[in-house]
C-alpha cells in the first residue's frame, strides 16, 4: 500500500495476465500443498455447501439456503469466495435467512457494500445531502493519479464485523468452532496464489475474499496484499474435497455456463466485461457422483445488479426447487449428519475490554482514536458497538477504515487489537458542468486530513464559471471523543452574477462580491444522520447592478447569527436521493450598515417514494421567508434542491419564495436513470401570491461513474428559452 503505483500496475497486470494467457494457464489454482495445517473440527460425513463468486448474482445463495432449510437440510461446512463468503460468513455465523433476505433487498445494501467517502461539509450544495465522490486524484506523487480503488469498504467490513462479532469472540477466532464451520478464499495480489482462510479476523477475510480490483482498495493481512479470491478459484470444491468430504452441494452463479454474447458498445461495458472475465477459467470443477451442482441462470443480471436482488432470489429458489429430488437423495446418503435445524444466533453480551492495541494509525494518535472510538481499557460494552461507531466515523472521512479483532480471555473479557488507518494523503478533487447558455464551470478542491495528528479535515477549493467564482478554506475539527460535537471555521471570497429576466429574456445583472468568516459549532448523529449547525458570520457584502447602479445597495458589513438543522443521506447513486429535511434561521446583528436589522428563514424537505418496478418518483418542496427589509444579497434564491425546472438557481431573488418539484425516475439499473421533472413556484417582495405561479420541465439521463455522478439534460420554463446542460459530479 506504499506504493500505489506499483499496485495499480500489478492489478493491471493481473487482469490482462488472465486474459492473454488463459488458453495455456492452469484453470484452477491447486491448494497449497501444506494445508490445512491443522486437522479441521468438523464432521465430514454430512455435506458441504460451496458458495461461487458472482457479484450481485451471489444474492441467489440465500435463496438456496432457504430450500436446504425446508428439506430440513444442514451443511456441515460452508466454504464461498467472494459475494459467497459474504452470505456464507453470516448464515455460519448465525444470521438467519430471513435476515438475509431482508438485506438483500435493502435499497441501502449499495451503500454498504461501496461505501464511497464524503465530507463533512458539502462540496456543491445537494442540501439535503452530502454530495457524491468526485474524480479525486492522489498528490502525494507526480503526476497526480487515482488511487488503486474508490473505496476501503468500511461499511462492507463493519457490516460483516457488527453481525459475526459475538460467534467469532464465542469461536475463540477459529471458524470451526462458528455454529456451522466456516472457510473463505481469497489471491494473494503479489503471488498470484490462493489463500485459505480458516481463523483470525472473519470480517477481514470475508472483505479480502470480496475485494474487486480497481472498486475496493487491496486488504492487507498477515503480510499478504490480498484481493478477490475469483481470481484463483471461483467455485472452490477443492477446499471441501482436501478436509475430507465425499458429499458436496455446489451452488455456481458465474453464468459461465451461460456465456454474455452482447457485444461491449462502451468503456463502462468493457470495463465490466473484462471484470467478469476472471470467473471463465477458475470455474474448471469436477462434479462427482455423490455431488449436486445448482447452475443459477441468471445471464441477464451483472456483477453490480444489486437493484435486482427480488428477482435474482427467485431465479435462485426455482433453481433449488428444480433439483429438489437430487437433494432429498444427498440428504438421505448423508443420514443424521446432514440434518438439523439453522444455525442459531449467538446471544450479544457485554464484555470487558482488558487490554487494547492499535496498529496501523499514521499521523493521529492513539489516545485520539480510543476518545473517538469511546472505548478504553476496562470498559465493558458490546461488541457490535465499536463496529457501528466504526462506520460512524469513517463517514467524517478522517478514516480510511477501522477493523477490530477481539481476542477472548475468559467467557466476559476480551484482549482488543484495533486495525485503524487514518487518511494522511492530500487530495485534488475536480468537477465540472456546461451549461449552454452560462459556458463551462469547474471546480477543484485540496483535502488534507488529520495533517496536525489530529481527528480534523482542511479543505481549500476553487470554483469559476462566469456565473459564479469562489474561493474558500475550511478547518473541520472535532472538539469530543467521539466526533459528535465539532468546530468549523471557513473563509471565503464569492462574486456571483445572477440574472434578471423579462419574457425570456436577461435585461440586466446583479453583481454580489461577499467575503466572510464564519465560524459553526456542529452536533451530528451519524447514527440518524442529522446535523445542527449553530454559529455566526462576519464579514462585507457589496451588491449593484452591473447596467446602473442602485442607490443604498453599496457596501455593507455583514454580521450574522445562524442555526441550520438537516438530515442528510449519502447520495449513491444519483438516481435514489435519500430522505432529507433542511430548517434554517439566519439573523443579522450589530452594524447592519444602512439596512435595520433583518432576518431569514427557510424550509424544504425531499421525500422519494419506493419503487413501483422500475418508477420511483421523488418529491422536493420548500419556502424562505424573510423581512421586508433584508439585503438583496441575502435574499431567498429560486434553488432548493436543484432548483425549479427551468431555471437556474439563481435566476429569481426574492424576499418571499415557494417551490415544490416532482420527478418521475425510471431505473434502468443502480446505476443509470431516466429522469422527467415538473415544477411550480410562487415569489414576492410581501407576499407569495404578488405573483402568478411560474411552471418548468426538464428531462435527464443521469448515470454513476467512476468519475462520480454524470447528467446530461434539458430544462425549460415559461418566460425561459430552454438550455441544455452537462454535469460531471453534482450540480454546483
């Protein structure tokens, strides 16, 4: 991991080795010669279950340990490789099917499995939530490049480590002693070799054994760089054959044998048809004849169909059932050992905290990490809740992740090993938009973490349109242990020039110069994902007409005093926006220059509905309400999210402004939408209904890619001549 261009280049280079070389390379990498090391715990004259790699079609595993439960079927062994050992891991562990099948069919379970980090202050203004990933570019080396994968998977890790942390810790860390003995593989990234995974720390191998090249970041583990175990065995029978096993149901979702036979039309298709190409060749099994083999047919879903879960899990059952005589008779064969009813969850206890280690922190210290953390030696808590705190924290983006490994001492207390890496290394982040009447805009921006060893983030960005320049820095830094109780400080030059219309048409422009210093004392549940902002600006506004200038509306100090309230949800992808609600009260104070003093308020909230097959619409609503007397420059905008239909954000400044904004998404996967938009809005120097309502439309693609979010639309309203628009990243 010191060295990520040479990891990009390995990865690379592993990638087009299973390519061109395939047709002379071993199918299947054989098992090291000297394992297992240690004669396995488990009764081997019942059945193994072998759970294949798949991506989003290893879902279908669930659905065939649901049929096993109702042929009162239970494996002895489970063993899977990647999406397998994700399913296999929980239901070893305890995990129910039921419990299994509701987060297969979570619209959240994207968000867990690539987590992709955000900051804690909004890059571009999504208010009702942190805005996605943007291409972000190493510069710690030159020439700047992107990193060897988009995420370190914490919330893939603490999922995992949340649901295992009790059978693990009752296990003493070996997977044979799990209610169902447990293997998982991976590849060793550096010696193209398989690795076995049979004790230790369960959720770091089930991550290892799931990692995809250029999505997760390589795991590191026993001194092994270690990524998805497909690579070398996407089916591993042999793992069950060497422990002993005469009896195996093998449950194989590559669709090898249903090869895709469309033709890529697209770097986004190519790239998946090359990252589904690594499950042909390690596919080379031998079925014996005391053995069922469950071919899923699911050719019409790819790796990442996780918007597809319902009907991937009925494929999965309708192939089980298929083959339910094939079963009854493995069953029989096996006699009492291959009964039994689920594995059982093992009950959460609170236990006490002896000693504790961290390894892995760069720049921040021990006793921050433990403050943050809220656990130290002697406490006595669970341990599923330094897990969820985990995955907290990580969403602050002062982490890249953070493991536990617990190590038991008696039946109530435990020895901790905290494997912690924090982010040390500056980023650029770009984005950029066209707009066909406003021109190009971009923006970049540096982050730098934990850069005084300290729990904080500083950022420094830059954005330029001709609409639109600001320059801005920004000190995050929490003020608690936990990070719930932080301190913001930021300070920022802005020119905006936003336009006045008339039948269609700019007659004219404002121009608003406005430097500040704002300084916020912030509480936030990472739990509930809510924040409240309280604290106060200072600074100078000054705000004319560029054609004539208006009289009283020079320069003017600006002080103010502000509370924000709002809930925010992650963003990913663009086409589910998560429920929010924004509440905000801004008061000026002191010397207010020629204006008396005035205030401001604002509400909006988004509620998106579930899905109807592929239709999802989302509604947006919201008004600002402010005196009589308030500066133009602090004046409501026609925004809230993304603005009316039809106009740009700006293009109305009002004291007294409504808005409301219903689409209509169509889903074409988790990834692609179609989008169709109307809107209505109302505004007024005194009251909403001075003016006739203003209707707009607009009609959008939008697609998730690796260089973040990607729009492509056109938007219209009355009194407006249309434009086309163009996002890379989110609208700013």
């Amino acid at each position: 991991m010191k060295k990520p261009n040479s990891l990009f280049v390995a990865i690379v280079f592993l990638l087009l080795n299973l390519v061109l070389s395939s047709g002379t390379s071993q199918a299947v990498q054989p098992l090291p010669l000297d394992w297992p090391l240690r004669p396995a715990n488990v009764d081997t004259s019942g059945f193994a279950l072998v759970l294949g790699g798949g991506g989003a079609r290893g879902i279908a595993h669930i659905a065939i340990l649901e049929v096993l439960e109702e042929l009162n079927m239970r494996p002895s062994l489970i063993v899977g490789t990647s999406m397998g050992s994700v399913v296999g891991s929980l239901y070893a562990s305890g995990t129910s099917t039921s419990e299994l099948r509701a987060l297969a069919v979570d619209p959240d379970l994207r968000h867990l499995l690539v987590e992709v980090k955000t900051p804690l202050a909004d890059m571009q203004g999504h208010w009702w939530g942190q805005s996605p990933h943007q291409l972000s570019l190493q510069i710690s080396q030159w020439p700047p490049i992107p990193d060897t994968g988009f995420t370190y998977g914490q919330g893939f890790e603490s999922l995992i480590g949340t649901k295992t942390a009790d059978a693990l810790f009752k296990a003493d860390n070996n997977f044979d002693h799990l209610p169902i003995p447990f293997r998982c593989t991976s590849t060793n990234l550096l010696q193209y070799s398989l690795v076995i995974h049979d004790e230790g720390p369960l959720p770091l191998a089930v991550k290892a054994s799931s990692t995809i090249p250029l999505v997760f970041m390589p795991v590191e583990l026993d001194g092994r760089l270690l990524v998805d175990g497909g690579f070398m065995d996407n089916l591993p029978v042999q793992v069950a054959h060497r422990l002993g096993f005469k009896r195996v149901v093998m449950v194989d979702v590559s669709n090898v044998h249903l090869p895709d036979k469309k033709v890529p039309e697209n770097l986004y298709e190519m790239w998946i048809k090359v990252a589904e190409l690594y499950t042909v060749f390690p596919n080379d099994f031998k079925v014996g004849e005391n053995d069922v083999l469950l071919q899923v047919p699911l050719e019409p879903y790819r790796s990442m169909s996780l918007d597809s879960s319902q009907e991937i899990l009925n494929v999965g059952r309708q192939t089980a059932l298929q083959q339910r005589e094939q079963l009854l008779a493995l069953r029989d064969a096996c006699g009492p050992a291959a009964l039994g009813s689920p594995p059982q969850k093992v009950a959460s206890a609170n236990v006490t905290f002896r000693n504790i280690e961290v390894v892995g922190l760069l720049r921040m210290s021990e006793d921050r990490l433990l403050n943050r953390l809220q656990m130290h030696e002697g406490d006595t808590q669970s341990l599923r809740q330094p897990w969820e705190k985990a995955a907290w924290l990580t969403k602050e983006g002062s982490f890249h992740s953070i493991g536990f490994e617990y190590i038991p001492v008696s039946n109530d207390t435990t020895d901790v090993i905290i494997h912690a890496r924090d982010e040390t290394e500056p980023r650029l982040e770009l984005a950029a938009s066209i707009v066909t009447d406003e021109g190009a805009a971009g923006l970049a921006r540096l982050r730098f973490e934990n850069m005084l060893g300290r729990a904080g983030t500083s950022l420094v960005s830059f954005q330029y349109s001709d609409r639109l320049t600001r320059a801005k820095a920004m000190v995050t830094q929490s003020l608690n242990g936990a990070g719930w109780l932080g301190l913001n400080t930021a300070f920022q030059w802005q020119r905006e020039k936003p336009g006045l219309y008339e039948n269609g048409h700019e007659i004219d422009n404002y121009v608003f110069r406005h430097t500040q210093f704002t300084i916020d004392l912030v509480l936030r549940s990472f739990r509930y994902n809510w924040s409240l902002y309280a604290g106060a600006n200072a600074g100078q506004s000054n705000a004319y007409l560029e054609s004539r200038s208006i009289a009283g509306t020079g320069t003017q100090p600006v002080q103010t005093w502000h509370l924000n309230l709002e809930s925010h949800g992650r963003d990913l992808p663009v086409a589910r926006h998560r429920q929010g609600v924004k509440i905000r009260f801004l008061k000026s104070f002191g010397d207010t220059g020629n204006s008396p003093a005035w205030w401001r308020g604002e509400v909006g909230f988004v509620q998106p509905w579930e899905r109807w097959k592929s239709w999802r619409p989302v509604l947006a609503a919201g008004a600002v309400f402010s005196s009589d007397d308030i500066p133009v420059i602090h004046q409501g905008r026609a925004g809230g999210p993304r603005g009316w239909a039809g106009l740009h954000k700006d293009e109305i400044i009002a004291p007294q402004l409504a808005w409301s904004r219903l689409a209509l998404q169509y889903l074409f996967s988790g990834a692609i939408h179609l989008e169709v938009a109307g809107s209505a809005g109302w505004h007024g120097q005194e009251k909403l209904t001075e003016s006739k309502p203003l209707f707009g439309g607009s009609i959008e693609m939008g697609a998730e890619s690796l260089l973040g979010p990607v729009r492509l639309g056109y938007s219209l309203a009355q009194q407006r001549v249309g434009f086309v628009y163009v996002q890379i990243g989110s609208r700013f």
